[in-house]
C-alpha cells in the first residue's frame, strides 16, 4: 500500500536552512504528481509546493517562492523540500501528499 514518510524536520534559527525527506512506497514516485504541504499552530493547512510527474515541473506557493525548493530523487524514489532563509512564519508541521495520500508530517520550528 501507499506509505509516506518525513523526516528532517528540527529546531533552526531564522536565516537558516532545513532539507525534508519524504520516503515513498507502495508506488513510483517519478510517476507521481507530489505535493509538500504546511499546518502552523491554529491555522488551516495550506499548500507549499507540487512537482509532476514525468518532466517534474514545480510550483510554489507565493511565500516561499525563491526560498524553498521541490525536488525528488527517482533512485531512492524521496521526495524533498529544501528550505533555505527560513523564518519564523515557516514554523509549522510539514506534510507530503501524493493524490488521497498523506504522510504523518514532521515538525519545523524557526526560533532565536
């Protein structure tokens, strides 16, 4: 069956910078429209960033645009985000998505 698995997740200073890992299973990842999403304390989750299939062409929602980047590696068949000059507003759990399917999200808090 499907599994999705993040890791990476920490505690980082604001202007630092974070790699999340999304261990895919049960399906090919290179086959796949994926999805990074983010729920912050009391707020809705909300949608970061979605990388498609095949040719992989990646979108981003307009907060993080030119800060983190979608990417996957069809060998290891992972899925990550890499985020860079985090601040605090990024404080939140990250999810990956793959069409209904959701991974248990890990936690990324942006502190002095």
């Amino acid at each position: 069956q499907v599994q999705l698995v993040e890791s990476g997740g920490g505690l980082v200073q604001p202007g630092g910078s974070l790699r999340l890992s999304c261990a895919a299973s049960g399906f090919t990842i290179s086959g796949s429209s994926m999805s990074w999403f983010r729920q912050a304390p009391g707020k809705e989750r909300e949608w970061v960033a979605s990388i498609t299939s095949g040719g992989g062409i990646t979108t981003y929602t307009t907060s993080v645009k030119g800060r983190f980047t979608i990417s996957r590696d069809n060998a290891k068949n992972t899925l990550y985000l890499q985020m860079n000059s985090l601040i605090p507003a990024d404080t939140a759990v990250y999810y990956c998505k793959r069409g209904g399917s959701w991974g248990q999200g890990t936690q990324v808090t942006v502190s002095s």
